[in-house]
C-alpha cells in the first residue's frame, strides 16, 4: 500500500492512514463547535443544521456563533435559543438540547481549545426518535493546560508533524518561559533564538529560507529551563549553522543576565563536549540586566575564540537583522574556513562584517 506525499518547500507531509467508515442513515446532519472566540473573549458555541461536507460554503444566515458564560457552562437554553433563531426542525430540537450540553463538559475538564463535531446525523430509531450520532470529531488541546493529560493519550499523537528537536522543545512548556518553535528549514545556515512574538515575526519573515527555526523563548523563562532549550538548539543546529543569531525587543520582564548566562553556560559546555565548531555570534537585546548579560556573553565568546557583535537595545531591530544576514554571506563565501582555521590555531577572531 502506498500514502500519497504533498511537499511545500521543505515541508513534506505524508498520509499515514486509511479510515472506513460505517453509513448512519439520516436525514438531518448537524454541525456543531465549541471554540475559544478571540473576537467575543469567551468560549462560543457555532451550530447548525446544515452540516456536512458543505458547511464551510453555507450560508452566514445558516450558522449562529453564540458566546457565553465559562463559569456557567454550555446551558440548555442557549442549544434550544440557537436552534429556534435558525428556524430549525423541530423534531430534532430536543435530542441536541438534551445532548449538545454535555460536550461543554469534555471541552471544559481536558483543556480544549477547540472541538467540532461535523456531521452529527440525526439516527431514527425504530420508534422514529432521533439520536444524534457524531460522525467526524475533531478537537484541540492547551498543552500548557495540564488537564489535557488526564485523557493519557499516547505520546505519539501530538508528534505526528514534529521533529526530534521540537518533541524535546515541547517537553519543556510550563507556565514561565515561552517554548514555542517550528522547524522553517532543516538545511538553514542561522540559528536565531528569538525573544517575543513581534521579534518572531520579523525575523522569520526576514532571513527568510536562511533561517532554520521559527521561534519565541520570552516570558522571562529560569535559568534551568534556558539552559535546557539552549542545549537542545545547540545539539540539533549549531553544527550547520553559520550564525548564532540571538534576537528580541526591549523586555519588560524577562532577566538578560539570566537567560544569557544560560545560553553561555550551556554553549560552554557544547563545545566542551562536542569540540569546536565555526560560527559567528549576533546579538540584538533590551531590558533589565542587559549589560551584565551581554557581558556574560562577551566573556564567554573570548575565551571560546568565537566572534561576535553585540547591539543594544537602542538598535534598529531590522537592521541587526540585516548585520546577521550579511555575516551568513561573509560566512558562504569562506568566512567559515577561515574561523576554522583560526581555531585549530588557537587564535581569535574580530567581528567580521
């Protein structure tokens, strides 16, 4: 048997499945959802009795979002409400009030952020009351939320499209410290841990193919948890990496000196371990403690022979971003040799660009 593949750059997606499914005879179909709604900031229910492969080509006036209440839950009336707006069959009317309340029970207790069930076919049974009867179910879980491990669902589930490094990243979400990263390209030459969600987008849309993850390790993560994910980066990307591009804004909250000492000490110990390997270190930051950081860092990169350019907080972000990519190209064009070189020798090298 053979899965068919989809690549989109350097993504490839592979199929790892074929379902069967059994027919339920019916002559309605539902759709229903629970959602966590950014535009009314509570969890929204989305009903209608159009559901099927065509609901996504419905009607506005086919479909109701209705917000309501966390602390109150899904309540009947609100199923019943809905229904009536949507001028829906009255034979199926009680079966979804009786049954579509319950579902707010399983999104609320395992920490969903999404659920969807499309179709629901309402099944006549031989007394020709309808049941309703969930064909395709879909749902998202907040891993920050640790509800979602009461289900002990199996590991693999959640690695269907992550790589090794991103399973190792992912291990270590809690509530202090952002761990959120994507794989952008395995063959990148920069490796740019990045500070803040706003840094994130620009970065990522600015090395573009040259980058190798998309990532934001802000919300002042500890020391032991830095020096984790320093040394998962490390391990996965530093060996084919050009740049070491560490990037964000101005902080609020999160210690430099803390997260960069983090970030030395773990590449320390890399090095220690693995032996030396040629790269250039850019770094671009603000916030509290952000000279003694930066001075942890220099220190550091001296006594390893590494060279770097550090900027403050006053800099242009883009333009580091720039400095960074310029380096990658000196780095192309022999500068990597040339580092190289200098340390089988034993010797130091300047910023280079």
């Amino acid at each position: 048997m053979y899965f068919a593949e989809h690549q989109h750059g350097s993504q490839v997606a592979k199929a790892n499945g074929v379902s069967f499914e059994g027919a339920v005879p019916a002559e309605h179909e539902v759709y229903f959802a629970i959602t966590d709604s950014t535009r009314y900031r509570a969890p929204t229910m989305a009903l209608s009795h159009y559901g099927g492969i065509d609901i996504e080509e419905a009607d506005e006036s086919k479909v109701v979002q209705i917000p309501f209440e966390s602390l109150t839950g899904l309540k009947a009336f609100v199923v019943a409400n809905a229904l009536s707006e949507l001028k829906a069959p009255k034979e199926i009317i009680s079966p979804l009030v009786q049954q579509l309340p319950k579902l707010w029970d399983l999104y609320h207790n395992f920490g969903m952020t999404t659920l969807e069930l499309n179709p629901i076919r309402m099944r006549p049974d031989e007394k020709g009351r309808l049941t309703p009867v969930a064909c395709d179910f879909k749902c998202g879980f907040d891993r920050d939320d640790l509800r979602w491990q009461r289900l002990g669902l199996p590991a693999h589930l959640f690695a269907v499209d992550y790589s090794n490094f991103e399973q190792e990243i992912n291990q270590l979400r809690t509530y202090q410290g952002q761990s959120d990263v994507y794989v952008i390209n395995p063959q990148g030459t920069i490796l740019a841990p990045t500070f803040g969600g706003g840094a994130n987008s620009l970065v990522t849309e600015m090395l573009g193919d040259d980058a190798i993850i998309s990532s934001d390790f802000g919300g002042n993560p500890p020391y032991a948890k830095m020096k984790e994910v320093a040394r998962i980066c490390f391990k996965h990307w530093l060996k084919q990496s050009n740049v070491l591009f560490i990037i964000g804004g101005k902080s609020n909250n999160t210690d430099i000196f803390e997260t960069f000492r983090a970030m030395a000490d773990a590449l320390r110990e890399h090095i220690s371990e693995h032996g030396p390997t040629p790269f250039h270190l850019v770094i671009g930051r603000g916030g509290p403690n952000v000279i003694r950081g930066m001075g942890a860092m220099r220190d550091t990169m001296d006594s390893l022979s590494i060279p770097y350019r550090i900027f403050g907080f006053d800099s242009d972000i883009s333009e580091v971003v720039n400095y960074a990519k310029r380096v990658n190209d000196w780095m192309k064009a022999g500068g990597r040799e040339l580092i190289a070189s200098k340390q089988r020798k034993g010797q130091s090298i300047s910023a280079v660009v």
